[in-house]
C-alpha cells in the first residue's frame, strides 16, 4: 500500500512528464484497441479522417465547460444548438421542438424521465404512483431512473418476435402509469419495436411516449431517405413525445455525447431544474450533469459536418457489401444496414446483431457483447459491423464471417434453457 504522507509528500513525488508517458503506454498495453476490427464491443470507428477532424475539435474546446456555454464561451451553445438543430431535423420533428446536449443515452433517458415526472405532476395529477410501462428489452437506464426518481416500472417478461409486447403493454396501463417506452432498436436485439401500435397506446391513454433512439438515431433516418421500408419511428408519430440519440454511436462522435429531444420547447420547463436558495443565485440546468467538457460536443458537430465519396452509398446499401453480407449469413445474422448521408466511405457499413445460442468468447483477440445471464441456458451474442469490417481489395465479407465462427459455439443447452433463433426469413434489413 502506497504510504501517503500529506500534500507535502505528494509534490516531492512529482516525476517526469517521459515516466508519466511511459507508465500510461505500459498500463493500456494489454488493453483491446478501440479501433480494431476485432473490437466489437460498442467500438465506433468510422476511419482516421473523422478521427482527425473529431480529435482536433475536441482538443480545441479541451478546457471549456458547457455549463458555461451561456456566459463565457457562446460558440459552445452554437455547436449545441446547431448539432440538435440536425438532429430534429433527422427525426422530422415539428416547428417549436428543441433539445439539449447530454454526457450520454443513460442522460438523455434519466432527463426523459424526470422531464416525464414534472409533466405528469401538472397533467396526470391523479397518479399517485407515478408509473413507466417499458418492453422487454428497453434500456437499464429506464429503470435507474425511475429508482432515483421515485417512480415505479412495469417491465415485460417477453419479447414476441423479438419487438416489444403490446399487448402486455397494453394490459399493464392504469391510472398511475404516465409513460410508456418504445425502441428503436433496443440494445440486446437489432430489431425496431411496433412503435405506431405503441404511439396508439399513448394517444389513447394520455401517455407521455418516449422512443429511444439512442443506438438507431443516427442510423434510421439514412436507411429511410434510401428507400428502405420502416415502420415509422420519430416524431413522425404525434404522440412520440420525446427521443434520445447518442451522437457517440453512429455520429461518431467521442464519449460522452448524446441528445434528448423534445416536441415542444415548452417541454423544457418541466425538464430543467432551478434552485436559487443559496448565496451564488439562480442555479438553472436542462442536465443532470453540472460540468461537463465541451469537448465531444465540439467532435459531434465536427462529424455531422464531415462529406465525402456518395459512391459509398452504392457500395454499402445498394446492393454491395450490405447485401452480399446479408446473404452469406443470413440463416445466423439479422443486419441492420446504415448510412450516413454525404459522409465519408468509411462511415458507411453494417450494424448487426447475432441471435442464437452462445457459449465462451475470447478466441483470437476478438471482444463482443456477451448477453448472457448464465452459461447453463443458450442466449444471444451481439456483434455489431461497420465498414472496417466489410472493405474493397479484399475478401469483403472474411472478417465478418470470421467474426461469427469464431464466437458461435452452438452448444446444447441445459436447465431448460431454449435458443433464441430468428425465423429463416428474418434478414436484411431490421426492421
């Protein structure tokens, strides 16, 4: 144990800035590279040139704080309201909607929450155990939420067809619940919930609908202007309420950088806090974060301004390697097929995740998203593929179906457990 002597001691201790590089380089010498087409766990890398640009906007703003934005550094508030001023414009949302910048999806959903709260105090009086209905597979983050919070949730047990259960969902609205969840896609499966007969449910109960958007954001959108059929998924749907986008996923933007979205600015009173019972004055935030770097804000907007090679559409959605990847595995894999509009080839390829049974990982250097609960029942394995995965001059589709031999290990499963599998039909794109 390090015997600590007092601040005197700790500044005596003060060593070279080449020992403190070199301790730094050994400590992550066994860590998994980032950018590695081995990585696959929630590993975003869309080529060095958006790393370039991300990187240099982000050290730009290295030591400005956005909770500042208003007062000291107003270029800050500009690169935030221009980057939501996208993203409204992405989840077709109408005039007078708003949103703000959060430090991540877990965030953006505990403010969609409380925003939720405050609202249903004002329109939902009579709901003394305030109450949120979410599927299956909605976010964690949800449920943190609504334990800080105070409110209750009715979680589904099932997933039908992998998509949330309606008509669980349905069953389970009382007079206490005040919001009900939809994804789009959730975490575990890379399928879209129903979310128009989950919109349905809200309109018909007076529910605030919240579709967290936050692996999908940055995704629908692109597959929908290229013409593939989705359901409806953003504001599209009147009573979608609220959204949440991570900017860190699909924008590649560097951690932690997400958005909350709003129908109405009006919505913002209901989100913000506001305390002024102490001797500095007016203490006002739509975050639960105080400080925070203004640094991926500054790589979010620095990606979303990134344009490049449209070829790469063609390559990666129009029939190239988006396609012929569907096909080689689509008895194992159900891909979802991403775009990012006018941005570089690199930023273009597959996010998919793997339904079937599992058991180990850890062969070859290869990381994944393990969903396993215990390894005496088969659950699912996620991989998610992007165009680092799937390039020109080489076997396009190798890694990828490198990626999904190495990892399924399809073993028989024991205490009753049963595969998880995806009809036969059920590849392309996710929807």
């Amino acid at each position: 144990m390090t015997d600590r002597t007092g601040a005197t001691a700790f500044f005596a201790a003060g060593r070279s800035a080449a020992d403190i590089r070199a301790d730094l380089a050994q400590a992550r010498a066994h860590d998994a590279d980032w950018k590695d087409r081995k990585n696959l766990r929630a590993s975003y890398f869309a080529g060095d040139d958006v790393v370039a640009i991300a990187t240099e906007a982000f050290t730009s703003y290295l030591g400005k704080n956005a909770l500042y934005g208003a007062l000291a550094y107003p270029s800050v508030r500009r690169l935030e309201a221009e980057v939501v001023d996208m993203l409204l414009d992405l989840t077709r949302a109408p005039a007078g909607a708003a949103g703000s910048i959060t430090t991540g999806g877990t965030e953006s959903i505990f403010m969609a929450v409380k925003t939720a709260r405050d609202w249903a105090r004002a329109k939902h009086p009579s709901a003394t155990t305030p109450t949120l209905v979410v599927g299956r597979t909605a976010h964690a983050a949800f449920d943190k939420a609504a334990y800080l919070l105070g409110l209750g949730v009715r979680r589904m047990t099932g997933s039908p067809d992998f998509r949330a259960d309606v008509a669980g969902m349905a069953a389970a609205i009382d007079g206490n619940t005040i919001m009900i969840v939809g994804s789009a896609p959730p975490y575990p499966y890379g399928v879209v919930d129903p979310l128009p007969e989950i919109a349905a449910l809200a309109e018909r109960h007076g529910l605030w609908m919240h579709v967290d958007g936050c692996v999908g954001g940055m995704v629908l959108p692109f597959v929908r202007d290229l013409g593939h059929p989705l359901p409806t998924f953003d504001f599209s749907l009147p009573a979608v309420t609220s959204m949440s986008i991570d900017l860190h996923k699909y924008g590649y933007a560097f951690h932690g950088c997400s958005a909350l979205l709003l129908r109405s600015e009006a919505m913002t009173a209901w989100q913000r806090y506001e305390f002024d019972a102490w001797p500095v004055g007016l203490y006002s935030t739509t975050n639960f974060a105080g400080s925070r770097s203004a640094g991926p804000v500054a790589s979010a907007w620095a990606t979303t301004e990134v344009a490049g090679d449209p070829t790469a559409i063609e390559l990666f959605c129009d029939g190239g390697c988006g396609a012929g990847a569907a096909e080689t595995i689509k008895d194992e894999v159900h891909l979802m097929r991403r775009c990012l509009k006018d941005s570089f080839q690199q930023s273009l390829g597959l996010l998919s995740w793997v339904v079937t049974p599992f058991w180990g990982l850890g062969v070859d250097g290869w990381y994944v998203i393990p969903q396993v609960r215990n390894r005496r029942t088969a659950h699912l394995i996620e991989i998610q593929l992007e165009a680092r995965h799937f390039t020109r001059g080489e076997d396009e589709f190798a890694l990828g179906k490198k990626a999904i031999h190495v990892f399924l290990r399809v073993r028989p499963t024991t205490g009753g457990g049963r595969p998880n599998t995806l009809p036969a039909n059920r590849t392309g794109l996710a929807v």
